[in-house]
C-alpha cells in the first residue's frame, strides 16, 4: 500500500500518524508493553488529543518474537484465523538495558525498545547481530477519508471503518539493510529475490506469468538471517523496497496488526522457527515420489484410453506409479458430484480394482464447487451447506459450472459431507485427490459461523484442503493431495503444484521461481506440470522439462487439451522420461530421508540456493538451479541448445553423479548437455545413497544400498541417514577420508549394501 508523496509528504486523501515517541513503558512476566505517541510530547497539553498506537512484544515460542500493534483496542478480532503452534509455557527473558530501555529475549534472539521518552527505537538481533530494526516515520495508523472513490484500490469494504467514513490501516516498516535480499510470500512467479516489488496476499487463479499467486503466504525471510510472518488472514500488502527504498513495508485495513520475527544463523533455522509456529509438512507417502501421469484437463478418455496409456508405459519400460483421472472422470455440467460418469466408465469400482492389480496408485481431481445439475445440489442446497448471500440466497455463479455454488467449510455439517465423499471415494480405491481451484472466493457473502468474508478470502484454501487431507488420512491412514490453492499453514497438506504454465522455456523458468518462493515461504514439496499446461511444447521442451520434473521431489506429466504421454512428441521423448525416472528411482533412499528430514524440521526438500548457502554472496540471488535435498544441486536446462550456465558454491569439489565430471566451488560454469543430462552435482563431503530400485518409488530403501561417497580431502568426514518407509528407524552412515582410503561404517542394518567413494579412493569397511 503505497500512501507517500515522496519522502515528506502524503498522497492526497491519506493521513499517516507514525510512532513517535517511545512515552510509556509497562514490563510483566511474559512480556513488555509500549504506549507510542504519535506527536512528541513535550507537555500535558499535548495529550489531549490524537492517537496513540500500543505496541504488545512478547514471544510464545523460542526464537521468535511476537508483536501486536493496536490502535483501537476495542475491536474484536474477527474469525478465521489462522491455527498456529504456540507454546503457553514458554517465557522470555526480559531485562533493563544500559540506555534505561528494555530487552526482550527468547532464545538467541532478542528485541531491544528504547528508553521512555526518547524517539521510537525498536531493533531486532540473534546472537548480538542485528537483524533489522524500526525507528523514526515506520510504525503508522493510517486513515484513507475518500475510501469509496472509484480508483481506490482498496475500495472493496473489509472490516473496519475509522470514525470519519473512510478506512483504517496499520502498518509497520522493517529496515532493509546494505547487500540485504528478500524472499517469499507465497509462490510468486515474479523476480525470485523480492527487493523493488509489491506483493499483495490475495489469492487469484491468474496462470503463471502475472503477478498474481494460488498460493499467497504473509510471510518472508531474509538473506540477513530473519524471517516475519504478519499473522493476518486477510489481504496484507507487501511493499519491498519500492515504496521507500530501504524498508520492507506490510500494511492491513483494520485497528490492529500481529506480526512475529524469527531469528536464525541461516535462511534454514528461520523456515524451522517459522514451520513449528504454522505447521510442519506431512510426510507424503513413498509412492508419491514416483512417476504421475494424467489424462490432461479437457481431453475425451474412457477406460479403454486410460488402460492404452498405461499398458504403453508398461511396454516402453518407463516405470509409473500413480495415474490421475482429471475432471472428466466425472460428467460435464455436473462438478463436483463425486459421481464417475457411467457412459465412460460403467464399472468403476471394478475399474479401480483392475488398475491397482497393474501395481498403480489412483488420483482423482475436484474442486470445492457444486454445479446446479450436480445430482448432490439440491441435498447441499437443502441443508445449507453453501456460501450464501447477505440476503440468505444461496451465492451462485457461472464461472466454472452452470449455477454453480461454494461449499461452506465454516459449516461442520457441510465440511463433514465433503470428507464424507473423500472416504467413499478412498474406499472405492482412490488413494490422492487433487484438490483443484479454490482461489476465486467471493468477498460480499455470508459464512455458516460468521467469518469475516474478506478473511476468508485466503484462509479457504486452508479448510477445504485440510477437510480432504484428514479426510484421506481417516480412510487410508496417510494421505496425499495435488493442491494449487494455499496461505500460510498449507504446507501441512503436501503436494502443492505450481498452477497453470504455458509450454515455453520461459513459462518453465516462472514456474521454477514460484516453486522455489513458495518452498521459502514454509512448503516442503513442489511440483508442476510436466512440458506446461496451455497448448503443446516441442519434443525439445517437454524432454527438457521431463529432466526438470523428475529431479522435483514430486512429478506429473499433466496438460490441458492435449495427451502428455511421451510418445506423443517423438520416441526419444520415451527414452529421455524412462532415463529420469529410473534415475529417480534409484535415488530413492536418498530422496526418501530428505523427505523425513523435511518432515521433522520444516526445512523445504526442494530448495534455493540460498537455504543452504546463506554466507555465500554469489549464491543469494541465484534462481535457475536449486538443491534436492541437502547434498544434490540440479539445474535444469532452459534452451534448445542444450547450454546451461550453473553456480557451484565454495567450499569444496562437487561432482556430477552421472558423468563423474569433477568441479572447484566457487565458480559458475557453462556446459552444454544432451537430453539425458543436465547439473546434477553432488555436495562436497556428502554421502548419496542409491538404491535397488525395480519399478515402483515405493520399495526397501535399506535393501542393497549403494553408498557413494563424493568430494572427500584428506581428513574430512561425511555422514547420512537412510530411512526406512515408516519414517522411524534410519541406518547411520559415516565417512571418513585418510590418505587415499575411505573409512566406511554403517550402522542398523544386517542387509546387504555395497559402497565406492566417486573419487576413486579405495574403501575400507569399519567394524
């Protein structure tokens, strides 16, 4: 939300009272107080009058500090909001400073407010370093008078209107410092580093290629070791470095603003902090991992279609373990009835049972919409299981279907109907549901349990996909979605994917951006559609984009009016998809303990560089490459060429794991690769282990490891964990380099296992 004139003044209709002066301190048990002037105060008299923002800093969970910014206190915070994790029995430390200010300390990181009576000085520090701070014209209540005007952006009514007919606004501005990088908010196709951009919390379906997201996250992290989630359902606005040049802006209409910071030596320790508060993501099944292939958005398929597919794959050696029947497994006119259409598929459940005897995991697509010739939409309509509008009418439009309508998730009856379906749906056979739309939600309703429409707007995302995860998870005992609408405690429900891409290089470069913003922003798992979605890519693009795919953590070949089938686009397109998915498989173990890691610590698998090289410069800004997991850089290739520019970080040797090619970190490198090759280098003083893989992602990981260990001097020592398909017991490998041996021991297993170092050096086995 941008209000200045420049530097000094105001655009015209706006009145901005900022945070002043610091003029009363109150310090309790759990936290500290603040009462900002928005004047200075140099007598009585001048504070008669004017308003007074109350600034509430406490923290309920290590690490991170919690901020509340209150104009009206007054007035009552309307549902939803968003389920975070907080620990009521933590307590911070809280001191006196040197200056006569105040710190709060939770953790290594710490808030320091300045002395009474002196000018607003808020600063934010891990282990003693400074992460950011807030001082004079940031903290603000702003009041919009002509907040009807045409033109307003911010003419649509939320929830709070000030006395004087317009719009309430608070909003807090965090110093940017020098060389300092911003990331985030949700998955945004846009520039991958955020400095110099507008991010708006909103969700919309817009495709890949604009500014707008499915899944809009209030939350971003910093190169500098920090990270802020506004802890707000409704639209927050994000204004990085382009409004005022040194200050990461966020703006909500209302009385009140809650925001936390997380502190940490690395991008890595802020998402922890950041996932424990919100939500850690699910472990997604082993078969998951494995190949997916789709019917496409709206092609014509029957069982025979579905059937010729798969036996294809079977015969071409290109190994597939789920198939997702798209919209059309349903009849025209009649989403989301939960109904297989019977004139294409008469014996469903039979069908289902025959698919799965092929060794196959079914998906099914739905969305939380009803059309009005649905069978079920009258039962729904009957018993008020719908959105409504202000005057009772059930809301309705033809956006998608004939007179369709929303399914109210705020309603438990309704949202017990819906999981309902999903059960009926599993017990049939069905083991992933791909939870499709749910990101145009109407603003002027009414919700079953009086939720502010404007708050659900974002959080709906939240209780539709949540209502069909637990859902699964009630009827199979683990669950897995293929979701595209999100906001902040989504990752708890993977997959996400990354909506819909054109097929071009540069739609598969945005789609890349977004995934990696999005895995910032707290989500484990990523994926995409394979080759694009809108029209037909060359062979060229979809063997380049099947490399891509296939080295995601999850990977579906999926389109909209046409087949993604590789012989589809020439025979080597078979040859390149059955080169990538053995290879996936074979990586398995190795995946598949990443998966767990991901699980435990809330630190995405799939990963920008600058997760796990924050000190490393070259490595901030780099968004055409990513790391799988901890110890594996993949950078796909973007050119018909086969040319690709990649950066390997310092600190050691990397590897290519197909080629063996060796290379010194700290340099970028061209390369130009076939299409059975791409950067795919190991970590220096890392352990990757492959595994005996035949056919399915879902098999022993333990069983005939192979332990390959790279980029080993003289006296270093690596280490890894291999996972068994539960996620609890792991065998514990270790490496260690002396002279021109590798020292080996593996421990939790009496199973066979062979190991090789990729630098030739010769093995010996530990007792």
């Amino acid at each position: 939300m941008k209000v200045s004139d420049g530097f000094w003044l105001n655009k015209n209709g706006y009145d901005v009272h900022w945070a002043a002066q610091i003029y009363e301190t109150e310090a309790d048990g759990s936290g500290i107080t603040v009462y900002a002037s928005t004047q200075w105060i140099s007598n009585k008299g001048m504070t008669l009058g004017g308003p007074m923002l109350t600034v509430r800093f406490t923290s309920t969970l290590e690490n991170s500090i919690k901020i509340t910014i209150s104009h009206f206190s007054g007035s009552s915070r309307q549902k939803p909001s968003f389920p975070i994790y907080e620990d009521s029995s933590f307590r911070p430390v809280i001191k006196r400073t040197e200056n006569g200010g105040y710190e709060l300390i939770s953790g290594d990181t710490s808030v320091r407010i300045g002395s009474e009576k002196k000018a607003w000085d808020i600063a934010y520090y891990h282990r003693g370093r400074l992460l950011t701070k807030s001082g004079w014209r940031t903290t603000s209540v702003i009041t919009e008078e002509d907040w009807h005007r045409e033109d307003s952006k911010y003419g649509e009514r939320f929830f709070s209107q000030s006395d004087n007919g317009g719009s309430t606004f608070i909003r807090e501005m965090l110093n940017i410092s020098v060389g300092e990088y911003i990331y985030g908010f949700g998955e945004k196709f846009t520039s991958f580093v955020k400095n110099g951009q507008t991010a708006e919390i909103w969700n919309n379906d817009g495709g890949t290629c604009t500014e707008q997201s499915y899944k809009s996250v209030p939350f971003f992290v910093s190169s500098r070791g920090y990270g802020v989630f506004v802890n707000q359902t409704e639209k927050v606005v994000f204004n990085v470095a382009d409004e005022n040049v040194t200050k990461t802006a966020f703006t909500v209409q209302g009385e009140s603003l809650e925001y936390f910071v997380f502190g940490g030596e690395t991008i890595a320790d802020v998402i922890s902090r950041y996932t424990a508060l919100t939500g850690r993501p699910a472990l997604p099944p082993p078969w998951s991992f494995g190949l997916w292939l789709s019917t496409s958005f709206t092609t014509d398929y029957d069982e025979k279609t579905v059937n010729g597919f798969i036996d294809e794959m079977r015969r071409r050696d290109i190994p597939l373990d789920v198939f997702h029947f798209d919209c059309f497994w349903m009849k025209e006119f009649e989403w989301c009835s939960f109904e297989w259409d019977r004139r294409k598929f008469p014996e469903p459940e039979a069908m289902l049972a025959r698919l799965k005897a092929k060794g196959l995991k079914i998906c099914v697509w739905i969305n939380p919409y009803i059309g009005q010739k649905a069978p079920v939409f009258r039962e729904c309509a009957e018993k008020g299981y719908f959105i409504k509008n202000r005057d009772g009418s059930i809301f309705q439009c033809d956006m998608w279907q004939p007179g369709m309508a929303l399914i109210d998730f705020t309603n438990p009856e309704a949202r017990e109907w819906f999981a309902g379906k999903i059960r009926g749906l599993a017990e049939m056979g069905v083991d992933a549901v791909k939870t499709d739309f749910g990101e145009r939600i109407p603003t002027d309703v009414c919700y079953y349990d009086g939720s502010d429409p404007f708050k659900m707007h974002n959080f709906y995302a939240y209780l539709y996909n949540r209502t069909v995860f637990e859902a699964l998870e009630q009827a199979k005992g683990s669950a897995c979605l293929f979701a595209r609408a999100a906001s902040a405690g989504c990752q708890q429900f993977p997959v996400h994917w990354g909506g819909d891409c054109f097929s071009d290089y540069e739609s598969m470069w945005e789609t890349l951006r977004g995934g990696l913003s999005l895995c910032m922003s707290g989500f484990g798992f990523f994926s995409h559609d394979i080759g694009g979605f809108e029209a037909k890519g060359t062979p060229d693009l979809y063997k380049r984009w099947t490399a891509f795919g296939l080295m995601s953590t999850h990977s579906r070949y999926h389109g909209n009016s046409s087949y993604r089938v590789p012989w589809h686009f020439d025979e080597e397109s078979c040859d390149v998809s059955r080169h990538f998915v053995k290879l996936k498989g074979r990586l398995m173990p190795y995946l598949w303990s990443n998966a767990v890691i991901t699980h435990k610590t809330g630190v995405p698998m799939m990963r920008a560089m600058a997760v796990d090289f924050t000190s490393d410069r070259s490595a901030l800004t780099v968004d055409t490459q990513y790391m799988l997991g901890e110890s594996l850089l993949v950078a796909p290739v973007f050119s018909e060429d086969g040319e690709c520019s990649f950066y390997l970080p310092a600190g050691g040797v990397w590897t290519d794991i197909q080629t063996g090619e060796e290379l010194s970190g700290g340099s970028w490198y061209t390369r130009k690769y076939d299409y059975f090759g791409m950067p795919l280098m190991a970590r220096p003083r890392s352990i990757i282990v492959c595994g005996d893989f035949k056919g399915s992602a879902d098999y022993d990981y333990i069983d005939n490891m192979h332990i390959v260990v790279y980029g080993l001097d003289d006296g270093d020592k690596a280490s890894a964990c291999v996972y068994d398909r539960d996620g609890e017991s792991c065998v514990e490998i270790k490496a260690e380099r002396t002279g021109d041996k590798v020292y080996i021991s593996v421990s939790g297993t009496d199973k066979p296992f062979t190991a090789e170092s990729a630098q030739g050096y010769e093995i010996v086995m530990n007792s």
